[in-house]
C-alpha cells in the first residue's frame, strides 16, 4: 500500500529560503559623486538612479547634500564650468554696478580638493592671492603675523562659515571676526576647515587630504596655539611637530 497522500487537507510543511549576501557595500567617494552628478542632470529621477546603480534613494539623496557642502568634488563634464588660468593687468577697466547686496556676495575657489569660501565683499588684493595660485599646486600661504588656534575636538563638518565662527567665539574664547584664524577637525582625520576674518570678508577654507589623515594634536578639551610654518606643514600632510620657530631675543638698542 502507497503510503503516499494527496489530501489537501493536510498541513503544508513551511519552506525557509535563506539568501547568503556579500555584507554591506562599500562606495568610494569618486563612485558617489559620479551618481550624485548623474541624478542631478536634467531629467533625472533619483530612484531611477539608485535603481540603476544598485543602491537606495536615501544615500543618493545623501551623497547630492554632501555635494552642495563640497564633501564630495562632482566629476566636470562638457557643459560645466572649469576654472582657467587668470591673467593679471596693471590697469583694471572700472568695476560695474552691483546689483546683489554686499552680505550676500559669496566668492568659492576649488582647486584639487581645496576650497575656500570668501562672503562679503572681497578687495582685489583678497581675489588676487585667491585666484593666483597656479593650476598644479593651491597651498594656503598664512602670514607670519597671524595668530592660529587649533580646535583639537572634533566638531559637525556640516557647518558652514558662519556656524563655525560663531561657535569659535562662543565655546572656544577666539573670535575669527577679530582677525584670528581658527582650525577645525572633523572625525575623519583627512578632513580640515579654517575660518578667519580677512578685513573685506569672511574666508573658510576646506581641504580634504586624500590618501591619508592630517597629523592632529591630542584630542583635549580647549585650543592649541599654532605658527604660520606649522598650520603650512599641516595643511600639506606633514609633520608639523618638527617644525618650531627659532626664538631670536629683541635687541635693547640698535648696533
């Protein structure tokens, strides 16, 4: 006798599939501003996007806010402005009317992964230290004179000029208004951004380090106070601590 049966009546017995996944992808930045700059061409819709690439709306969503905060450099295409080398002339022709009002005024330079931000209304003399740097090397060139402060705690790299500044002088005691320039960490070691009070305008300066991290002082609560040549080394990935200022006494009398 078949012991085999087909009543319905009998319970099914459940089936469990089990999908053996890869674990949770990894996307470099470059991927990430390639389909940032994707969904933001005309025409485009996001989930198509993600579907497309593989990956869910909220990080493309995610990845195109990191953008507008430069966190992320968008690849330039044919139809986008690129910057060109800028010729100096003795004689400027006089400047047009503005038309936007003065606190408005934002100036943005970014060069291999540098940026700075000037607001207000820069002087020539601001826009030519700017835009002279060459098209192979921008280095940030401090004065001596300048007084710099270091945050050692890490601080939301989501502020801007203004929030920075503001939580300079709040919590740190150093107003960039007053003609200091302030440095600040992210969690990321590779992440650095200066705000400083050039006289015309409010600066930020934003840099990120590819391939390694700044060398940063200990994390302790407060400033650390920092020279011209260190902030240079720092900025360039080296490491600032072997750099100090020869200390030359001021001379009583002339010789």
């Amino acid at each position: 006798m078949d012991d085999h049966s087909d009543d319905i009546r009998r319970p099914l017995s459940p089936r469990i599939e089990v999908y053996a996944g890869a674990g949770r992808k990894r996307w470099p930045d470059d991927l990430k501003a390639q389909i940032a700059a994707e969904s933001l061409e005309p025409g485009a819709i996001v989930t198509d996007v993600a579907r497309r690439h593989g990956c869910r709306p909220q990080q493309v969503h995610d990845w195109r806010r990191r953008a507008r905060l430069g966190q992320l450099v968008l690849p330039a295409s044919a139809d986008t402005l690129s910057f060109v080398p800028v010729v100096s002339e003795s004689a400027l022709p006089a400047a047009a009317e503005a038309t936007g009002s003065p606190e408005a005024a934002v100036v943005t330079v970014e060069l291999q992964g540098a940026r700075v931000e000037v607001r207000g209304t820069p002087g020539l003399a601001v826009l030519s230290d700017v835009l002279g740097a060459s098209t192979d090397t921008f280095m940030l060139m401090p004065p001596a004179s300048l007084m710099i402060y270091v945050a050692t705690q890490p601080v939301d790299f989501r502020k801007g000029a203004e929030g920075l500044a503001l939580l300079a002088k709040e919590t740190l005691g150093h107003d960039p208004m007053k003609g200091v320039a302030v440095v600040f960490r992210a969690k990321r070691a590779d992440r650095v951004k200066i705000v400083v009070w050039d006289g015309s305008g409010l600066v930020m300066y934003w840099k990120r380090l590819d391939g390694s991290g700044f060398k940063w002082p200990p994390i302790v609560a407060g400033v650390m106070r920092m020279n011209a040549a260190q902030l240079s080394a720092l900025l360039a990935g080296m490491d600032w601590t072997r750099m100090h200022a020869p200390r030359i006494p001021q001379p009583k009398a002339l010789a």
